[in-house]
C-alpha cells in the first residue's frame, strides 16, 4: 500500500502540473482525484494498522470495526475533495470559458496516458488480491480491499473521461466537452463515495452477519435435541472475520442446573467450530419447568469455543 500511496502521489503532481500548464479543468478533476485517493491511501493504511490491535478492558470486542471507522473517511475525503472540486472545476469552466494551448495539451494527454497505466496496473493487482481472497463475495468484505478496488476503478475510468473531454476540446475548440468531462468525473466520485459511506455506516451501527452465516447459525441451534425452540437469534458484526452472536432458547424440560450448563457449553462450540467468525457467543437458555415454577431462567454467556 506504500507503493500504491507513493504512485498516487507522483501521478497527483504531474496531472497538477499539467492541469495548470494547459489550464484543463479535466485535468485539474483527476489531480484532485489523486489527491485524494492519496489521502485515502493514509486512511487505509490506519484502518489495517489499528484494526489489529488486540482486545482489551476498553475494547472487549476488540478494534475490528477501525476499519469501518476509517472507510467511512476514506468515503468523505473522495466526496469532498474529489467530487466537490470537479463539480467546481466543470462549473467554473462553463462560466468563463476557456483557451486550449496545444502544447499544453499534448503534456497533459501524455500525463493522463502514464496515469492510465498505472491506475490500470493497481487495479489489475487489486482484483487479483479479490481473486486470492476467495472471489468478489470474500474478498470485498474488507472494507479496505474493497476501497482500493474502487478507488481504482473510478481512477481508470475518470482518466479516460479527462482525456477524451480533452481530445473533445482540442478538436472542436468547445470547453464545453471538458466541462461536461469534469462534471462526469464529479458524479461519479460522489457515487462512489456515497457507496462506501453507506457500506460504513452500515458496520459502524452494528451490521448483522450475512444471511448464509446466520442461516447456519440458525440451523445449527435447531438441530440441537435438547433445544425446544429457539426464541431469537441475534448477530453483529465486530470486524471483517469476527462476529458477536447472541441467542435465546427454551430447552427440552427436565433438565437440571448441571445438564443445562454442559448443554450450553456444548452448543457454543458447536457454534464457534462451524462458524470460525463467532468469536464471541452468548446464550440465554432456560427450561420450561424452572420458568412455570417461579425459579430465575439459567443464563450463560462466555467466548465461543470455551
């Protein structure tokens, strides 16, 4: 992720400085672009170091949801400054005008050219590091990965735009085509951005587990025998590979205090040995003739796989 950050920004300072040569209100989007993914990259690197940190009295369930914390940033910074400049610059074009200097322009085409392999080359590499993970529905879980891949997806199709408003421009004399290229580039970062923001807001306020975890889970206390019922089952994640489970059930009767609390131990085992993500499970469990009888419901809760 170093390399990508120092990649950023180079490629950043050269569309800058093309922008402001040939005075391109598209080139001067994608430099904005870059600065962010730049920023970005900062932010990624912060959510990978923090997230890791073990859990502690503070932290009970540790700092898995960092990464979450500072995708949602990483989401602000492409809305703010990359969709905002270039909404700005697309705008701002419209309104004055502009003259195109060839010169300028071929600099500029050459840097957006250089910018468009590179982008080309980290995307292909973050789609072989998705590949790796398991597939898009593996390995776009982190919500990190899943940053990259769209910074540079947006990155290779925003240089195209800048570079086919420029062509468009140099061709017809119009600064219309770049206005509406810097415009486009806006659009789509925003999308982008509110895409990862929503992915982040939604982990940040607690996130239940994928539908097949939780259909496992589910199944899993069902086929239980001393389980009568299972009266809800709640989920959350806690990080990428963590997820904190909850359940209440009503056991089979006549069990006693002894039986009741092999039983749950058993079943969180159960829980954690096929479901490595439950880190954390906790079970209410209660007999029907202890409730009928007046007596205080049995309830365990303890780390999964103890």
């Amino acid at each position: 992720m170093l390399v990508a950050l120092t990649a950023n920004l180079v490629i950043a300072v050269a569309k800058a400085a093309g922008g402001l040569i040939a005075a391109s209100p598209a080139l001067l989007s994608e430099a904005a672009h870059s600065v962010a993914d730049s920023l970005n990259e900062v932010f990624l690197l912060a959510a990978l170091r923090r997230s890791r940190r073990p859990a502690d009295r503070r932290h009970p369930f540790g700092y898995g949801k960092e990464r979450f914390f500072w995708s949602l940033l990483a989401a602000v910074g492409i809305f703010v400054m990359g969709g905002c400049f270039s909404f700005f610059q697309g705008l701002e074009a419209l309104r004055t005008g502009g003259e195109e200097e060839l010169q300028g322009y071929v600099a500029g085409l050459i840097v957006l050219a250089v910018a468009l392999l590179a982008e080309g080359l980290s995307l292909v590499r973050a789609l072989h590091q998705v590949r790796r993970e398991g597939g898009a529905a593996a390995g776009l879980r982190d919500p990190a990965l899943r940053t990259v891949v769209a910074e540079d997806g947006t990155a290779v199709l925003g240089v195209t735009l800048a570079a086919a408003g420029m062509v468009l421009h140099m061709v017809t004399g119009q600064v219309v085509w770049e206005a509406s290229a810097s415009l486009a580039i806006g659009a789509l970062l925003v999308y982008v951005a509110y895409g990862l923001g929503r992915e982040a807001r939604d982990q940040l306020i607690g996130e239940a587990a994928d539908p097949e975890t939780g259909g496992r889970i589910q199944a899993l206390l069902a086929a239980q025998p001393e389980i009568d019922s299972v009266e809800a089952l709640f989920t959350m994640k806690t990080g990428i590979d963590s997820v904190l489970v909850a359940a209440r059930v009503d056991l089979v009767p006549g069990l006693d205090s002894e039986r009741v609390e092999e039983v749950a131990v058993r079943i969180k085992r159960s829980i954690a040995g096929a479901v490595p993500a439950a880190q954390q499970v906790f079970l209410d469990v209660t007999d029907r003739p202890a409730q009928e009888a007046g007596e205080s419901p049995a309830a365990t809760g303890e780390r999964g796989g103890a």
